[in-house]
C-alpha cells in the first residue's frame, strides 16, 4: 500500500496531533502511513481545507508552548552539570563542571527559544511590533514640527 494522498478529517487529525506533541511535520511525513510533506503543504496551500488550516496552525501554537516548556524543564535539570573527579586509583578526589553537558543544555533551550519565536512571535519575539500607520504619523508630524521650527533657525532652510 502506497502513501496516502486523498485528504481525510482522520489523517489530519493524526498529523495536528502529532505537531502539538512536539514532532516535526518532516518526521511525520517520513512514515509509510504518512502522506508525504509536499502532500500536507498542498493541503494546508488549499482554500477548501480552511479548518485543517487553522487547527494546523492551532498545533504549532501548541508546539511552540511546550518548546517554552522544555526550556524551563532543561534549564532547571542540574543532574549532568557535575562529574565526578577521579585519581589514577579509581578514587573520588572532587567534582568538576561538565562543561559539554552544560553547552549542550544551552544549546538546547536557545533552539527551542528561537523556534518558539518563529512560531509564537506575538508571545515569544524578542522584538516589539509598532502599529505601522500610529508610528508613521507620529514620525511624519515630528518631522514636520522639527523642519518648521528649523526653518527659523539662522542656518535652517
């Protein structure tokens, strides 16, 4: 039996709900049972298909939560931050950092951080968002008071 390509509720449900516990839309489409990815974004390109849409991206909303999850949980796991420090003898002497565990712990919670930023960006974006138009013409009319008030000046134009 070959890959499915005919849309059902079914599959995609399956598909959303495996978005929203954490797996990618590539791991998913790599199973047999599994409609290719091109597939799946043809669907979601689909203007019929509106609810798979929405609840798609409902799924990596989802997704983008427990990524913010995961950094908590990581960042707060102390267990592999501290090795034991042997002698020759096998002896205990001290502890030391794990300098790659805790590399590995940053390295973790920064790519789910900018992924959760890419999905989630109005929650999870460093940057803040202007409304374009208030911003604008705020800017136009303090350039206009600034270019009449400069217009006075001995060496304005």
């Amino acid at each position: 039996m070959g890959r499915p390509t005919k849309f059902s509720q079914a599959l995609a449900e399956k598909i959303c709900e495996r978005i929203a516990d954490r797996e990618s839309l590539r791991s998913i489409c790599r199973d047999e049972d599994m409609p290719a990815k091109s597939t799946v974004l043809s669907w979601l390109a689909d203007d019929d298909k509106a609810a798979f849409r929405a609840r798609y991206a409902l799924a990596r909303e989802i997704l983008a939560d427990g990524f913010v999850d995961e950094m908590v949980e990581i960042a707060d796991d102390r267990s592999n931050d501290w090795i034991e420090k042997k002698n020759a003898s096998g002896e205990t002497t001290g502890w030391q950092e794990n300098g790659e565990a805790i590399r590995r712990s940053q390295l973790r919670i920064a790519t789910r951080q900018r992924v959760a930023e890419k999905l989630k960006p109005k929650k999870y974006g460093s940057k803040v968002e202007f409304d374009q138009g208030v911003v604008t013409g705020e800017v136009s009319q303090l350039l206009e008071d600034i270019n009449g008030k400069t217009r006075g000046l001995p060496n304005g134009s």
